[in-house]
C-alpha cells in the first residue's frame, strides 16, 4: 500500500470545505503566529469578564485595551498585577510559555487573566497549567481572525486564570 501525504488544505478541500487559499496559506503557515482577535467575540469576553484594563499581546495594530504591551515591551517580564487582563498570545513554540505567565500572574491578588488561546488539550502546558484555572469555556465551532474569510484550523478556547476556591476547573462552552 502506498502512503499519501496530503497537506491541510487539500485535506480540507477533499472534506467540502471552501479554501480561500490566501487565508489558508497563511493560517497553515509559520509566517505569522500573530491571530487578531474578532471586535465581536472581544466585546463579549470584555462584557463577561471586563472592563479588561490590560492587554497582554498587542501591536499597535490589533491592541484591544488602551494599556497595552507590544512585543517591545517584552510582556512576559512584565508585572500584570492589578490588572483584567485580556491575553490573546502568540500561537507559536512559545505558546507555552504566555500560558505559564498567564496562570503565574492570575495567582496574584487582584489581578484575573483572560486568555484565547487553541484548545491543545494534548499538550503538556495544557495539563500543568489550564487544568488549574478557574474556568475554561471552549468556544463551539471556529473563529475566524483578523481579516481572514476562513474559520481557523483550529478549536480556541477561553481560559480564566485567577485565584479561585475551586479544586479544579469549572469547564463550559460557548458561542463564538
């Protein structure tokens, strides 16, 4: 037997799925890890769990909250004390580390943590720090970033570090 290997997007396309291949491209792509969040989907996060008064991972392009780090500010040597932080990180190899900051700073009195982020919940990070947040709400079906016309490859989840009474994490969905 022969072995085929196909790439996402002809997986996808064989599955029905319409490919705006730009989009696509760029998703699957390494060139950028840096995923604009929806206005709509910010303004529901900032409805539940705001007013945010920090935004963790932004440009000057994308920032949601007029107190923002960009990646000059080196966010994760940052103090986020205080803080209602909305955290939509990069998705690259150091997703791991914004996850660890994001539960070590929720710990901190006053200060909640609000993250988007893929729902990995095979990886190692997922396991030693998002099985100890307050709350986890997997978003029902895909978002779609930035300017992108195609949902993500991925499922996202919304994760909410702060310090809590509960013993492990309350754990929900939610629409986009």
């Amino acid at each position: 037997m022969k072995m085929v290997s196909l790439s996402q997007i002809e997986v996808m396309e064989r599955l029905g799925v319409q490919v705006d291949k730009e989009t696509t491209k760029l998703m699957f792509s390494s060139e950028s890890n840096d995923w604009a969040t929806p206005q709509d989907f910010f303004d529901k996060l900032n409805g539940l769990y705001g007013p945010f008064t920090l935004d963790a991972a932004a440009s000057a392009d994308n920032y949601k909250v007029s107190n923002y780090f960009d990646m000059s500010a080196d966010a994760l040597s940052q103090d986020w004390s205080g803080n209602t932080v909305f955290l939509n990180p990069p998705y690259g190899r150091e997703l791991k580390d914004w996850v660890a900051k994001a539960y070590h700073e929720g710990q901190k009195q006053g200060t909640k943590v609000v993250m988007l982020i893929p729902a990995r919940t095979d990886t190692k990070y997922w396991h030693e720090f998002v099985m100890k947040a307050d709350e986890i709400r997997f978003i029902k079906g895909r978002l779609k970033f930035g300017e992108g016309t195609n949902s993500a490859p991925f499922p996202s989840a919304v994760v909410i570090f702060k310090q809590s009474a509960y013993p492990a994490p309350r754990i929900c969905g939610m629409e986009r």
